[in-house]
C-alpha cells in the first residue's frame, strides 16, 4: 500500500540541513517587508525544498536556484529538461543493493557521466541512504537487516507526482551550476527584485554532508561579497563563533532547528541585511533569540 502524500513537501530531494523547516518563518517574513510577488534566488539550493514551496504556495514570481555539486545540478537540470524520461526510470527500477552499488559507481565519475545517468545516481542515493546523504550509508545497512529498508523513502508514485508538479513550472524555475560567489554576483547585478537566500555548507559539519565544503577562508570571502551585496539578503548557519565575527556588525536571530541528518536540535543563526524587518515574523521560529551586534 502506499504511504500518505505528505502535500508540504514538494522536492523530492531529501536533504540534510534542509531548510523547508523554516517556511513559516520565511513567508511571515515576505509580509512583513512585501516581498510577495519578488523573485527569490538561492545560492546554495541544494534540495531547494523552501524555494519550491515559495514558488508553489505563490509567494514568489520566479526562482533562481544554483548549486555547484554537479550530482545535484544534474538531477534538477534532468527533472526540468526530461520529466517524463525520469519518471518513466523511476517507475520502473529496482530498489535493491545491486542497484545501490552500480549507482554508489556512478558518482565516482560525477564530473564526466551522463547528466541523465548522474542524475539517476544522485536521486537513487539520495532517496535510499540515511538522511539523504550521497556519500554516506544505505538505510538497513549492507545486510539490510536494519528496521527501516533500503526502500523505506522511496514512495515512487508520490516522488513522481512531485516531480511532474515540478517540471510544470519549469519556465519560472532558473538552474545553474556555479560557484556560489559567482551568483551572487550575478544576482546583484540583475534588474529585478530579488531576495537572496544563502545557506551556505554548514561550518562545522560541511565537509561530512555535502560534496562541496567550505573552508575558514570560504566562509570569509563568502561574509565580506554578502556584506557588499546591494539587494537584500539572508544567509543562515550553524551557530559559532567564528560565524559570528564574520557577521558581528549585522542583526541576527539565534533559533533551534530540528537537523534530519543527525536527528538532533541544533542551534542555528539567521543573519539579514541591514532593511529587513523580523520582529513579528521571527515568532514562527523554535525558541528565538535575538542577538545584538557585537
Ligand atoms: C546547507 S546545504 C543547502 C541546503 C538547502 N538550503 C536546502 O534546503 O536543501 C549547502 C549546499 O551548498 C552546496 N555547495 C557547496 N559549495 C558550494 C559552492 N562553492 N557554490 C555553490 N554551492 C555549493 C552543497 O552542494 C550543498 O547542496
């Protein structure tokens, strides 16, 4: 039998460090400063889960998602170029650790394959490890004798309604793989309204979730081009220090977020160029503080 669609979830990417968590937050936030109708670009979309919602939900006009990994990219370049091809794989493979070792292959040669068979890759690993991790373990285990089974994500015919819900706003959907610096500054050069939303690889834990990590002098370089950008803006991390300084002038809330790829409740930060209001949006978020400059 298959399992209930849950309508809240329009990517069908599962992603550690996924922000459709904070949707609530994030659409009080577009009352509050009358964003409704902008364009809206993320840098670092990843599973883009919130931008999709924001599109669908008709918060925003249009949306600019880039990611570097070309794992992700392709997936999402496959799933607006060829739909039908894709759902027609999906429906049709076997979810079974034979499959998992020939895609585990694949992504081996992420930077010559096929986009259409890296795309394969990338979704199949995505849907069967834990928490959506590529590079990390299958759900079950080896032995699948695990509680959960390779399978348990992989509810193809909702991942295949998503996907075609998807590829119908495909004209309202921009994609590009480029480093994240790079659109950024293309994002403010752009004659529009545009809201940018970054949520750069996590500080600490970067390098053991994503492809694609940052370095102390990444997230230094990313700081001082935010802190220059002429549009508004948003960027969201795990809270440390070092973060901290890199924005110690901008306003900041400190807010706990229920992390899917370690099953805990972190504490995260959301720093916001200098126009934006939060004061009532910032209630939607879990045990909010709001942090002076320092
Ligand atoms: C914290 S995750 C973003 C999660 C996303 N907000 C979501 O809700 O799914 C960071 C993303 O940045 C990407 N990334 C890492 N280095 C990058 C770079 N230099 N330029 C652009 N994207 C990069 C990673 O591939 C990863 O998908």
């Amino acid at each position: 039998m298959e399992k209930k669609v849950n309508t809240n979830y329009y990517s069908p990417l599962r992603y550690p460090g996924g922000k459709n968590c904070i949707f609530s937050f994030v659409s009080k936030l577009f009352y509050e400063n009358n964003f409704i109708g902008c364009s809206y670009a993320e840098p670092y979309a990843g599973g883009a889960g919130l931008a999709l919602r924001l599109l669908f939900e008709g918060y925003v006009n249009h949306v600019y998602i880039n990611d570097l990994d070309r794992s992700i990219y392709s997936f999402w370049l496959t799933i607006l170029n060829r739909p039908e091809e894709f759902c027609e794989w999906i429906s049709e493979v076997e979810i079974t650790m034979k499959n998992w070792h020939k895609y585990k292959e694949f992504q081996k040669t992420a930077y010559e394959l096929d986009e259409f068979e890296l795309a394969k890759s990338t979704f199949f690993l995505n849907r069967t490890n834990v928490s959506g991790v590529i590079k990390g373990g299958v759900i079950g285990g080896q032995n699948q004798t695990g509680k959960y089974k390779i399978d348990a994500r992989f509810n193809k015919q909702d991942l295949i309604e998503r996907i075609k819900r998807i590829a119908e706003l495909r004209d309202r959907i921009t994609l590009t793989c480029m480093d994240g610096l790079t659109f950024i500054n293309k994002m403010n050069r752009i004659n529009e309204e545009v809201f940018i939303y970054l949520d750069p690889p996590y500080y600490q834990k970067g390098a053991d979730l994503y492809m694609n990590f940052y370095s102390n002098s990444d997230h230094q370089k990313l700081s001082r081009q935010v802190l220059k950008m002429k549009k508004k803006w948003m960027v969201s991390y795990d809270n440390h220090d070092f973060i901290l300084n890199l924005y110690a002038q901008e306003r900041k809330i400190l807010y706990k977020l229920s992390q899917a790829a370690s099953n805990r409740v972190g504490d995260e930060i959301i720093v916001f160029s200098k126009e934006i209001n939060f004061t009532e949006s910032v209630k939607a978020l879990k045990s909010p503080v709001i942090l002076n400059q320092i």
